[in-house]
C-alpha cells in the first residue's frame, strides 16, 4: 500500500523463489551437495500436485480480496481446518475423531464472527472455499509425502525446495498473464529511495514466507 506495488503474483514468486534457494543452500550443506532428487513418480504424483494447489489457493485468495474485505476473508479462510478434514478422509489418512470438536468450535465462531459484515459478495465467499480447499488438499499431500513410504526421503525442507521449483514456474506464468510488465515498469519509475524501501519490504516479507512455509511444514510433518 505504502508504495503502491499491487502484484500480488509478482511478490509470490519472490516468496518461492527465497523458498526454493534457502532450501536448496541447507540441502546441500546438510547432505554435502547429495540432493535426494524425486522420481517421476513422486515428482508427478505428489510434488506438482502440491505445488499446482499452493498456486491455485493462493490465486483464488487474491481474487477473494477484490470481491470481499479482508476482515471478512480472514473469517471465512479460518474454516481451512473443516476442508482438512474432508481431505484427509477421502485420501484414507487417520483422522482422530475428537477433532471433530474443535473444528465445530471454529466453524461456529466463524458463522458468529462474520455475522453483520457488509462487505462482502457470493462469489467471494466461493474463491475463499475454493482456495480454502486446495489449501486443505496441499497440506493433505504435504502430510502423505512426509509421513508415507517416502518420510525418509524428504523432510520438510527438501519437499519445501522441490516445491518451489513448478510454483516458480505457475506463479510466474500467472504474473505475465495478468500483471504483464506492470511490476517492472512500476520499479523503473520510482526514485532510489523508493525502489529500495520497496525491496527492503520485499525481502522482510519473504523472509517471513519461507519461516512461515518451513514451520508449517514441521507442524505438518510432526502432528498431521
């Protein structure tokens, strides 16, 4: 807002880009440049799935934003946990059943939180599902990757890497096509203290994406 940078997409890819390389720069001090590489199997089955979900929940929450407020987003993008559960299900994962109740617990106080919200549309209230699913969908394979035969294989910060690389390649593909040469022209017109205010917010925000992504990854990895 501060500088008027509205890519959402363009900032995305930054965020699996500093994903993808402080990955990448852990593997190959932990194993000795030794990367366990997936296989065609893995990587078609598991790997772009996950990536494909990330992109897509993101891009339906980016254009939830433009039909609703974020207050309203917010709420409803809580209810995440109810679409977990669907998921896990229908993939055959195990589901403790005592969670039922704390997932009520969050969809009454969602129901309750945005009763009297006025800004808000039908087809708002659908992306934020539709991202909400997908979300649930890549936590869900996130969780069958580390858990499954292939735990051994990768650990959160190798899958976050191997990750980052299709949504790279999603995410950017979607920046073209919507955002076109916008963010590129709108750096080029700033002065230098803008410009570098601009990156001094980027790279805080994506240092925030890749703690935030690895410590959802180790949630994910040690509770399910």
């Amino acid at each position: 807002v501060e500088y008027a940078f509205k890519f959402p997409k363009f900032v995305t890819v930054l965020h699996f880009v500093s994903g993808g390389l402080v990955c990448l720069a852990v593997q190959l001090c932990r194993t000795q440049g030794k990367i366990a590489v997936p296989t065609m199997k893995e990587f078609f089955l598991m790997v772009l799935p996950i990536s494909a979900a990330s992109s897509v929940s993101i891009g339906a929450c980016n254009m939830a934003l433009g039909f609703s407020s974020v207050a309203f987003t917010e709420i409803v993008g809580a209810t995440g946990c109810l679409f977990t559960v669907a998921t896990v299900l229908l993939m055959g994962l195990p589901f403790d059943m005592v969670l039922t109740i704390p997932c009520a617990i969050v969809a009454m106080g969602c129901g309750l939180s945005t009763a009297g919200e006025v800004s808000c549309s039908v087809l708002g209230l659908v992306l934020v599902f539709v991202s909400n699913f997908f979300r649930s969908a890549k936590a869900t394979l996130q969780q069958k990757l580390m858990t499954g035969e292939s735990k051994d294989k990768f650990d959160p910060c190798a899958l976050l890497m191997w990750v980052s690389v299709p949504s790279i390649v999603m995410m950017l593909a979607g920046s073209i096509i919507s955002e076109g040469l916008g963010p590129y022209k709108s750096m080029a017109k700033m002065d230098s203290a803008t410009f570098w205010g601009l990156w001094e917010a980027i790279g805080v925000s994506c240092l925030n994406a890749v703690v935030l992504n690895l410590a959802q990854l180790f949630v994910t990895k040690d509770l399910g």
